[in-house]
C-alpha cells in the first residue's frame, strides 16, 4: 500500500487486570484508504479505536498520529487532535434529550461555537449526505435502528474530519440495513474523501467496504492485506475465521462481494 501514514500503531499492549487484550499490535493506515479490523468479538478490536483517539492508554506502546505519539500529547493538543477524527460508536450513542438535529450540530456548537441559520445548513447538508433529509426535528426514540446509526454518521462528520472510525457499523441490524449501512460507508467515503477504520466481525461487511483488512486475532495482527489476499490466503488460522464467517450466515447472505 502506497501513500502516506495517517496513524502508525507500535507494539501495543494492554491489559484489564488478568484479561491480556492488546499482545503487542502494531498497524498502519495510510491516506485516503478504508481499512477494516477483523476479528471475533472480545478480540480487542473496539480497545484499540480507544487507543487510536487516546481514549485508553496503553500498557506499553505507541499510536503515532501524523508522526507525534497520542499519548506523549498535552490535554489540549490531544483535544486538538480529535477534532481530525469522527466515530460511529456500536450503539449510535445518541442523546436521547436531543432531536436528531442537535446531535448532529453538537460537534459544531462545542468545537466551533457555530449557532443559527449556519448550524442550521451544516446539520441540513450532513442529512442530505445520509438520506435522511427533514428529519432534524426528530427525537431519537422516534426513528429506527438504522436511522440511529445514519444519524451518528451525520454527527461525527460534521466537522469534515480526515479519519472516520466505525464501532460495528452493522452489529443489531437485519441484513437488508446492514448492507444499506455499507452502501453508505463506501458512499460517505467517496463523498468526502476521509480515511476510514471500521471495525466489525462481518466478514461479508469487510469484504464489501474495505480496501485492506487487518485480521486480529490473541491481541495481535494474524494478517493484514487486501481483501481478495485475505480469501486467497493459504493461512490456516485465517482460513478458519472465514469459514466460521460462511457458517454465521445464512445461504443468500453469502452472495456478497468476496464470500462467493
């Protein structure tokens, strides 16, 4: 893979108590790419976004944002730094008291102290970008699971950020959202040419979406590569991942891209 590295992760490690999570991951994700982070739930693959954005600290190791370790910043350079990236967390993460407006505009009011008729544009744009154009005004009780997960798109680029991280986009959903979901990921991505990690135990979402794969599997990296070498691969630990990915869907799920 050509081109510059946005994020370069070293040798991470991390553990809660005796759960050893992180076993000395490193990774890299150059511009302008999608790459996915796979693996079984439990892998470690939702702690390393958290480490990504300095929300955990490591027990040893670094996460390098354009060359300037996250955790050797400053509160305010780290806070800084943020403002580069959006997050889809698993669950929308939405507040409840807010329309769907609100959420959306948030990052501008805080970051940007953005009020009124521009507010007003830039939630309406980002709606627009999500297809749910008009909905502002709705409370988030009152819109489905899909369009929850719409709205945390629309909120988190709200501020244009380089990097979209993704906390499994599509866990919750029925298949037909799920892939409404991925259409949308690939579709924000063309739109507003961010750098992007969805994280996900999908295998027919990481085939769909990413351009690289990374394979986590112990708290380390088992593979990493494009996604037709991660069908291709002759390793046997990757092979049976993707066969327990064949088996968690049904026979007219297993059409999509890279799962025929």
């Amino acid at each position: 893979m050509s081109g510059r590295i946005l994020i370069d992760v070293r040798d991470l490690w991390k553990s809660f108590g005796e759960n050893h999570v992180l076993r000395g991951l490193s990774l890299e994700l150059f511009e302008g790419e999608t790459l996915v982070v796979l693996g079984p739930s439990g892998c470690g693959k939702s702690v390393l976004l958290k480490h990504i954005i300095g929300l955990l600290t490591p027990d040893r190791g670094e996460v390098l944002f354009r060359g300037r370790n996250v955790f050797d910043m400053s509160v305010r350079e780290l806070n800084k730094a943020r403002q580069h990236f959006g997050m889809v967390f698993q669950g929308a993460a939405l507040f409840d008291s807010m329309t769907v407006g609100e959420n959306i505009g948030l990052p501008a009011v805080e970051h940007r102290g953005m009020r009124g008729e521009e507010l007003e544009a830039l939630v309406e744009e980002k709606l627009r970008l999500v297809g749910l154009e008009g909905m502002s005004g709705l409370r988030p009780a009152e819109i489905s699971g899909g369009m929850k997960k719409r709205v945390a798109l629309a909120r988190a680029i709200a501020l244009n950020p380089d990097i979209v991280l993704y906390d499994e986009p599509t866990t919750g959903l029925d298949p037909i959202m799920a892939e409404q979901i991925n259409e949308l990921i690939c579709d924000t991505q063309n739109k507003i040419s961010a750098t992007s990690i969805v994280v996900t135990h999908d295998l027919h979402s990481a085939c769909f979406i990413g351009d690289r794969v990374a394979l986590v599997e112990n708290g380390t990296i088992e593979f990493v590569g494009s996604t037709d070498e991660l069908m291709e691969t002759e390793d046997e630990g990757v092979r049976n991942f993707i066969a327990r990915g064949r088996a968690n869907r049904g026979p007219h799920e297993n059409r999509g891209a890279g799962l025929h």
